[in-house]
C-alpha cells in the first residue's frame, strides 16, 4: 500500500507541477465556452430526433461529458503519451524491488486522476456558463458534475489504461501503439453508434458512454443522434439525465468500464517487458531479409535524394524521410501501381496512410530539447528549416503520386486527381511537419492526420 500510494502522489504531483496541464485546461475551459452554445449561435452540441435539448444544470453537464469522452479522449491520450510523464526513469524502475502492480497502479490512477482534474476544471467553466444560459434558480452543481463525470470518467480511467498497456511492451510505445489507441477510440464510437438500431439498448456496449447516457435522458425512441450540426427545424426535446443516471443498469455499465480500465493497470503490470538494449546477434533468413531489402530501398530512395544535392538542406530532410529502405519499396511498389488501380479507393489513402508515419517522424525528430537547441545553431534560422522539410514531403507526395496522375491524365479525370494530390501533400507536409515541431512529439501529428486518412477514406 505504501508502494502505490508513493507512486500515485509522485504521478500526480509530476503532472501538477508541469505547465502542459495548466495549458490543457485553459483551453479547455476555453473551448465549453463553444461546447454549450447560445440559443443564436447556429449549431448545437448535442441535437437528438432532430430536436434541441432543453438546457438545464444537468443537460449542461451531459454535453460536457460526451464531448469530453467523444472527442477529449484522443487529446487525453496524447498528453498522458507526450506530457509530462513522457519521460520515465525506466532504468530505474525495471530493477526497482518495489513490485510491479504497486507501480503501474499508482502511475495509472495517477494519470487517471490527472484527467480527472482537468474534468473537474471543465465542470467549473460550464457552471460558469449556466449563469449565462440558465435562470439563476435553475442552476443546480451537483447535476452538473454528476452528469459530466458519470459519462466522461469512466471513459478517461480507460484512456489510461489503454496507455498504460500500450507502454507494457516496447513495440507498442511507438506508432503501432498510436495506431491501436486509433482503432479502438474509432471502434469504441462505432459501436454505441450501433446501439440504437436494436430495439434494446445495451448500454454495457458503449465504452465512451455517450449513447447509453443520452438512451436513458429520455423515454422517447431514439431515431437520430447527431453530435454538433444544427436540427433543420425549431424543435426541442426535455432530457432528464438526472433521473435517468440513476439506473442501476445505467450505473453498472459506467462502473463496468471503469472496472475493466483499472483492470487495464493490472494487465499492464502482468504483460510488461523491460527495455533492453539492442544486442547485435547473427542475422536469421528474416532478418537477412529485411536487411537485403533495406538496402535496396535506401539506393532506390538515394536517386531522389541525388535530385536534391544542389539544395543540401532539403536533401538531408529528404534523406530522413526515406527511412527505412523497405518501407521506401511498399511506397514505390503502390506509386507504379497508379497506372493500373484507382486512385480514390486504392492510391490515394494507401500512400497517404504510409507517409503519415514518415511525416510524423521527420516533424519531431529535431524537436527534443537539446537537439532543438543544437539545431538553432546551424546557419539557416528555424523557419527555414520547417519550410525546407515541408517542401521535402511536398516534393516526395507528389512524386509518388506521377504514375497515378499520368493514368489520369489518360482518363480525363486530371482536374479531381491533382486537386486531391495537391491537398494531401500540403496537408502531410504542413499539419505533419508543424504539428511535430510544435508539440515535440509524433503522437499528436499522427493520430490528428489518421483521423484525416480515415474520414477521406470514407468520402
């Protein structure tokens, strides 16, 4: 017990203590100013059959709590993945006698608590609204706070655990982790999107539960639930999430996750393999493998890079773009398949998909702070430097995308592919780049840009 509670405090108090907490609740509190809009500001929250909610304290707090476990909990993961706690001393703790469950309880409650607090701060700034949105006898904390910590906690208590196992194996810190964190945040959406095409809704099926506390607000049937937008018409509901919270299904299904979220630290603890340092062993068949085609990725990749010898800079970030060599051979494979395939459904989000994770890694790769301040040194200034390796992805999105637009060209459907090829090259190469050197990290440029690759997908 003396385990976990001196590696909860010291979780907690290393989130506390970093200015990247106070910077995610400023903002926050910032943005429920736009969360719970006024009655004239054109769009809503929350809008169920095609009907505004009724406001009310406890209303409030449930527009609160599903945007906070609907859109929040990707931002959560990226600062418990790039905030303060980025940095462990793991040297330490992976030799350290005091047993591996107290740890990874005390550092997951201790992110979990942590994004409790930024909850709480977002419940002061939409109590701060219900006197500009209610009558002052109609205001009423306690349903605020209910409603908003009954959706959003259990969703957060799972957001750290689900990063708490992602960093038990070290193959998993990294971009396969991110992409996991991508799959089960969109899975997790799906699903409670399903709910109401059953005649009964199973609220233990919504992870994030938006959908189960907006099934139990009301006794109508439940036709359309639309997160943001604005209704067509001028209608409106009367959601009662104060009683309907009080469900014991209700309330054994919020209990449930945060159970199976907690349960996430345990497993965590259980699965967990320390890092090692690499040691250099005789190559297997795979390994030779990979190693044959790295090398021929990397003479494939040196013509381009050959292109750019009069301008040193942007060969250098062209060269660390083309990382690893095989990689460069799935990419070159799928660019000479745009002569045969189609660009919308194949090409497009297939290269797309892979230069997300070269972009991501180039943006940050200069930006931990020693080597930011070694690279302030070199001749050309900064933004030089991030215009030169934005025009580095730029110059690689459009030469991959040559065959594709040339199969195009022969199609007659120029116009619609260069638009496309244009906009996802400046998106790669200005969110990608800016992102990373401006958070210091790939999470961030890398889900918001898979988030982007899914929803162009599906256009």
């Amino acid at each position: 017990m003396d385990s976990f509670r001196l590696f909860f405090v010291q979780q907690f108090w290393r989130h506390l203590r970093h200015p990247a907490i106070w910077v995610v609740i400023v903002l926050t509190m910032i943005g429920a100013r736009f969360f719970i809009p006024l009655p004239n500001d054109g769009y809503v929250t929350l809008s169920i059959n095609n009907a505004y909610p009724v406001p009310s304290s406890g209303v409030i707090g449930l527009q609160l709590g599903i945007i906070s476990a609907l859109l929040l909990t990707p931002l959560a993961y990226i600062y418990l993945k790039a905030g303060p706690t980025r940095i462990q001393p793991w040297q330490i703790e992976d030799v350290t006698p005091s047993r591996r469950l107290a740890l990874n309880l005390g550092q997951g409650f201790g992110d979990a608590a942590a994004l409790f607090f930024v909850l709480f701060w977002i419940g002061i700034a939409g109590l701060v609204l219900c006197f500009f949105r209610l009558p002052i006898s109609e205001i009423n904390p306690a349903h605020l706070f209910l409603t908003l910590f009954l959706v959003a906690g259990p969703a957060m208590v799972m957001v750290a655990g689900i990063k708490r196992l992602l960093g038990a194996r070290p193959w998993l810190k990294g971009a396969w982790g991110d992409v996991l964190f991508f799959i089960f945040w969109m899975t997790g959406n799906v699903v409670a999107a399903m709910l109401f095409d059953t005649e009964t809704v199973k609220l233990g099926r919504d992870i994030f539960g938006f959908a189960a506390s907006v099934a139990v607000s009301t006794d109508e049937t439940i036709t359309a639930l639309v997160v943001g937008g604005s209704p067509s018409e001028e209608q409106y509901i009367t959601l009662d999430p104060v009683s309907g919270f009080g469900r014991p299904d209700f309330l054994m299904a919020r209990f449930q996750w945060f159970a199976v979220g907690v349960g996430l630290f345990v497993l965590a603890a259980l699965i967990y393999a320390p890092r090692r340092p690499k040691v250099v062993r005789k190559a297997g068949l795979r390994q030779q493998a990979f190693s044959g085609l790295d090398r021929i990725g990397d003479k494939v990749s040196g013509f381009l890079v050959d292109l750019l010898d009069m301008w040193p800079v942007l060969a250098s970030n062209m060269r660390q773009l083309l990382k690893p060599g095989w990689l460069i051979l799935l990419l070159m494979a799928l660019s000479l398949a745009g002569f045969f395939l189609p660009f919308r459904k194949v090409i497009g989000p297939g290269i797309f998909l892979i230069l997300i994770f070269l972009t991501s890694r180039l943006g940050a790769a200069w930006e931990e702070r020693h080597l930011r301040q070694l690279r302030s040194t070199l001749p050309m200034a900064l933004p030089a430097q991030a215009l030169c390796s934005g025009l580095a992805v730029f110059s690689l999105c459009v030469f991959l995308f040559v065959p594709a637009l040339i199969s195009s060209g022969w199609s007659g459907a120029i116009q619609t592919t260069t638009l496309e090829v244009v906009v996802i090259a400046l998106i790669l190469s200005v969110i990608g780049i800016g992102l990373g050197m401006l958070t210091r990290s790939t999470t961030f440029a890398r889900l918001f840009l898979l988030g982007i690759w899914y929803a162009y997908l599906n256009l």
